[in-house]
C-alpha cells in the first residue's frame, strides 16, 4: 500500500476522496466564499420580498446552504480517513523499523533543543 493514496481505503476507489484530492484548499474555500456571496445577494434581493417570492427564495437558499454542508462533511470525512491511514502507515513503519524511528525522532529533538536554546540566548538582553 502507498502512504498516501488518493483513495479513502474501502477496497475500492471512492469519488469523495478522489474530488477532495485533486482539489486544493483554497479551491474549496472559494467554494464557500462563493456560496456566503450567494446568500449575502439573496438577503439583499429579499428584502422587499413576501409571500411566495420569499418561499421559493429561502428554499434555494436552503438547497444551495445543504449542497455546501454535504461538501464540508465529505471534506471532513476525507481529511479523517486521511490522518488514519497516515497514523496506520506511521504505525506501520516504526514496528517494522523501530531503530530508524528512534533516530528520526532524536535528530529532530535535537534539532528543536537547538532552535529553542537559540531563541532563548538571543531573547534575554542584558542590562549594563
């Protein structure tokens, strides 16, 4: 299995993961922009609005508002079984080389003892 597949791992290729990975994160935060702009141009079209006008302007509203929260729920399902399969294959890989696991994680804690040590000597300034 690679680490990270384009598919969610069902056993079979699945069209939420395949969208959520070809698509970046600011294509689906335009999305969103697009759909508050939608609403916001709604609002402003139903003020002057009542009756039926209104109704059938809430309920596109209300459709447009449901595709968007399915959208976000896909997005969200994706990025779970994405840190799953992350976390699995993470797993995997420090039980089959526990040696190399251990020394990853000491350069990067030495790498970060000396970032910090620096970040202290140089914030102290001394008074004469």
């Amino acid at each position: 299995m690679e680490p990270f597949e384009n598919t969610v791992d069902t056993g079979a290729a699945s069209p939420i993961s395949d969208a959520y990975a070809t698509k970046s994160k600011e294509e689906l935060l335009d999305e969103f922009r697009t759909l508050l702009q939608d609403g916001q141009q709604l609002l402003a079209e139903t003020a002057n609005l009542s009756g039926e006008a209104l109704a059938a302007a809430r309920a596109r509203f209300q459709t447009q508002w449901d595709v968007a929260k399915e959208k976000l729920d896909e997005a969200q399902t994706y990025a779970v079984s994405r840190t799953q399969q992350a976390t699995r294959v993470t797993d995997e890989y420090v039980h089959e080389h526990p040696w190399s696991a251990v020394a990853v994680a000491t350069g990067v804690g030495v790498v970060l003892g000396l970032l910090a040590g620096k970040r202290n000597s140089t914030s102290h300034v001394t008074r004469r």
